[in-house]
C-alpha cells in the first residue's frame, strides 16, 4: 500500500472515529436530558412548594437550551397532562409547554439589525447583504414597475441599526422606496415618487420588527353640526419581509393624542377596535384612527401613541410524512400545531390526502383569523428532491381550535406514491404581539 492511500485510509478512519464519538455523545446528553425530565417531572408534585417551583422553573430553562429542533423534542418527550395525574401536575406540566413555545416563537418574530460599510457598491450586492444579514428579501422591482433600471450604488456606513432605520437610509442614498404590494414573498423596491420626502427624515417610528408612519391627515369641520367634525389619521403599518403577519388590532383605548396646545385629542369611540386582515403576500397594512377635531389653535399633534396588537407566524417548520399508501391517522407535532393524516385514498387519477390541522392556541383562532391556515404551503417531494405541488384542496371541516382539507395530486405518468414523501409547511406558533409606537410633531391640515 502507498504512504499516499495509507494516508488516506488513515485520514478516513479518524473521521469515522470522531463522528461516531460525537453521535455517542449526543446519543449520551439526550438521554441524560431524558432522565433529567423525568426526575423534574416527579418534582411538580413534591410535597413542598419551593421543590415544585424549582422542578417547573428547571424544566422551561431545559426547554430552551440548544437548537429549535431540541425544543421540538424537549417538547415531544415532556409528558402530556392526561386525567391520571394529580391536578397540579397536570397545570404545570401544560404551563411548562406553554411558556416554551411562546418564548421560541417570540424569538423568531424578534426584530433583526443591520450592519453596512460599502462605497460606490452596486445596489445588488447591497441587498445580498442585507438578506445576509436579516433574512430579509428585497428585490429591484423598478422594471415590473414599468420603470428605467438604471445601475444605481451605494456608499454608506451603518453600524447596527435595526432594519427599518438602516433599509431606510439605503433607500434615502439610492432615492428609493418600498412598494409594498407587489403580491411577492419579497419587498419589492421602485423609484422614489417625485417630490417624496426622505425617509430617515418623515418622522417614522421603529417598534420591533414594525416601522409605523402617518401617511394623510383628513380633517373636516361640520359647520352646521359641530359634533360631526373629524380628524382622521391614516397610518402605514410595514413589518420586516420575512414576518407574514395574520392580522392586525388596534384599539381605540390604547391611543393617546396630544396637540401642540397641551389638549388631548380624544379618539371618537373609546370601546372600538379596527381590525385588519392581512391580504397573502402584502408587507404593509393601513390603519385609520378617528379622532376628535382639535382646537384651531393647534397646529400639530406634539405626540400620537398607541399600542397594536399583531399576530405572527413563529418558526416555520416542514412535517414530513412517509408510506403514505398506509398512513392513517399519521400524526406529527411542532410546536403548539399538531398535523394528522386521515386518510389517503386514490380517486381515479388523482390520490387524495385527507388530512387535520390542530392548534393549541386560541390566538392562532383558525374560526376567526382562518387565513395563514389556508396559506400553508405543502407539496409531494421525491428522493431526488423534485417537488410536486397540489392540484387543488377542498376544505372539509373548521373549529375555533382545528381545520380539515383534502389535497388534490396528480402523480405523473410512470411514479407511484410510494416514490414521494408529503411535506407540509406551518408555522410552529402563532405569536401575539403588542406593537408600542409613538409618532412625533405631526402637522395638523
């Protein structure tokens, strides 16, 4: 044997040697965890009060250790409350799971920040960075837009800003602005309307993953009814490109107005709620606040604050489903969503998925806010990694709490079933997020 190929075999066994001592130890740390869960869980029902708080407060910190697929199996191995087990437990270990998933989910949704140092860099390269650096998408969409693409670069320096703030000083040095309704999973950008002013300079609030602005001021005077004059406040809501938010709230009783003469300027219906339901592939939404005519000595609003209410998608996960010839009542867990395989049956050309979707959480309210439900992605996918998109699907039934569809496939001439997995795409979690903002020195018309 040459020295070469000694060195070869040499060099292969050290590598088999290491990942089958890491793969040990892994194997090792899982089952200590697994031991470790079970001793905690015998805690939630000790006779002292310090031990069963300990027991609940260790088992949420193992919960959030590591990768978002230990979660999921921290999650899969803590035990389900069921009727056996003393009432305690029972709250504890469904408040343990809670608690988990609402942080992880939560931590998704966190807003990302923004880093840039470039000189005459191509506006290109400039938004591969950005994406880099936030998961956040952008494209040029200034020649869909019916607009000239001419090269544009970029020279700037920010030093970790949040998104919003940054992305607006990149479209302030390039004269650009976000068009937020292409109907694309990425936020397109186009040309700056003539005689718009900046950005960074209009007075925006940053919130989070959120940027909140004042767009239009209507103000009208009844003359002959006093007590029908109005002043209604348009704001554009934007969230980063990757969140796809479900819905937004505001209520009226969580904002607060106050003009430049001191007064409050009192929203006209302190019980309402403006709901808005996000349309599929939007990135902004607007929402219109009544308020009560000010004094025409008030020149402006010196502040306008609130409090939305958003809901969002957590983590995006892919259940995978195999032998789907035999699946029945197959079932999957992410989460707070849990997705079940019915049944799976041919009709003529077509093979049938029967399958549930349930969420634990009422926020997610599939009755209410059904829409991320239907935007779920799913499709058949092969060894080779070929998809298969869905020919349709028929919803079959819907809860507050669980929903029921029937996917449509086609299998092309020569492919059996047994050639695919079935692959469904959901959030883990749908978060419920408060949405502060305090808009300053607005101009009253």
């Amino acid at each position: 044997m040459s020295n070469l190929n000694a060195s070869r075999l040499a060099l292969l066994l050290l590598i088999t040697i290491l990942w089958y001592a890491a793969a040990h130890s892994k194997a090792l740390a899982q089952d200590a965890m697994a031991d470790r869960v079970d001793q905690l869980v015998e805690h939630l029902n000790a006779d002292e009060a310090a031990q069963r708080e300990a027991a609940e407060k260790e088992l949420i910190e193992l919960g959030l250790k590591g990768t978002a697929d230990s979660v999921d199996a921290f999650l899969n191995q803590l035990p389900k409350p069921n009727d056996n087990m003393p009432q305690e437990v029972q709250t504890r270990l469904a408040r343990v799971a809670s608690e988990v998933r609402s942080r992880i989910a939560k931590k998704a949704v966190d807003a990302t920040r923004l880093t840039l140092d470039v000189k005459e860099s191509p506006l290109t390269d400039v938004l591969a960075a950005i994406e880099k650096q936030t998961g956040n998408r952008l494209t040029d969409y200034r020649e869909q837009f019916g607009q000239e693409a001419m090269d544009k670069k970029v020279t700037l320096k920010i030093d970790d800003e949040p998104f919003w703030s940054g992305l607006d000083n990149v479209l302030d040095a390039v004269q650009m602005q976000p068009y937020a309704f292409s109907g694309e999973e990425n936020l397109a950008l186009v040309e700056r309307d003539q005689g718009a002013l900046r950005r960074s300079g209009r007075g925006a609030a940053y919130s989070g993953p959120f940027r909140i602005e004042a767009t239009n001021i209507t103000a009208q005077r009844g003359l002959r009814s006093p007590d029908q004059s109005s002043l209604r406040i348009d704001m554009e809501i934007a969230w980063e490109p990757r969140l796809k938010p479900i819905a937004l709230t505001q209520a009226a009783g969580d904002v607060k107005a106050i003009a430049d003469d001191g007064r409050e300027v009192p929203v006209t219906s302190q019980d309402a709620a403006f709901d808005v339901e996000v349309d599929a592939g939007a990135h902004a939404a607007e929402v219109t606040l009544p308020l009560q005519l000010p004094a025409r000595e008030a020149k402006m609003l010196k502040t306008l604050t609130g409090k939305l209410t958003a809901l969002v998608p957590g983590r995006i996960v892919d259940l995978k489903f195999d032998n789907l010839a035999a699946a029945k009542e197959a079932s999957q867990e992410a989460g707070g969503v849990t997705v079940i395989i019915d049944r799976v049956v041919q009709n003529q050309a077509l093979w049938e998925i029967h399958m549930r979707i349930k969420v634990e959480s009422l926020e997610a309210g599939l009755e209410s806010h059904r829409g991320w439900v239907f935007q779920n992605v799913t499709f058949l996918q092969d060894k080779a990694g070929e998809k298969l998109d869905n020919a349709g699907f028929e919803t079959t039934m819907q809860t507050e709490k669980e929903a029921g569809f029937v996917y449509l496939y086609e299998l092309p001439e020569g492919r059996e079933l047994g050639d695919y997995v079935w692959i469904y795409r959901t959030p883990s979690a749908i978060v419920s997020m408060p949405v502060e903002y305090k808009l300053e020195e607005v101009p009253l018309p």
